[in-house]
C-alpha cells in the first residue's frame, strides 16, 4: 500500500514507496477518496512501470 490516502505523506513519497514495492504479479490498489493523492501520479507512475518492463491487465 503506497499511502495515498495519508494526508502526511506527501504524494512523491507515495510514488517512490510504489515504485520500490512492486514486483512481477503485483496487484496495486489506491484509493479515490478526494483525499488521496494518487491522482497525482498515477500517470507519472504507469509510464515509469511500463519503461521498467511491467505491463497491466484487468483481472479476469
């Protein structure tokens, strides 16, 4: 969990501990309560996944 929801941690915080956290198989969740942060770097995080070789898919 990235945090995402914890008003003290700031947003690039909650990026660097989901980028250092996921690993082949990893299913990410993130809250889109108008608290979290996670809308502010989703994108910035799917385009650094995607040059580290991962790739997403809906469960089936």
């Amino acid at each position: 969990m990235p945090y995402d929801y914890d008003k003290s941690f700031h947003w690039e915080e909650s990026l660097k501990v989901l980028m250092n956290r996921i690993r082949p198989g990893s299913v990410i969740a993130l809250h889109d309560s108008p608290d979290s942060s996670s809308h502010l770097y989703l994108d910035m995080f799917i385009v650094e996944a995607k040059k580290n070789g991962y790739s997403f898919v809906l469960p089936e």
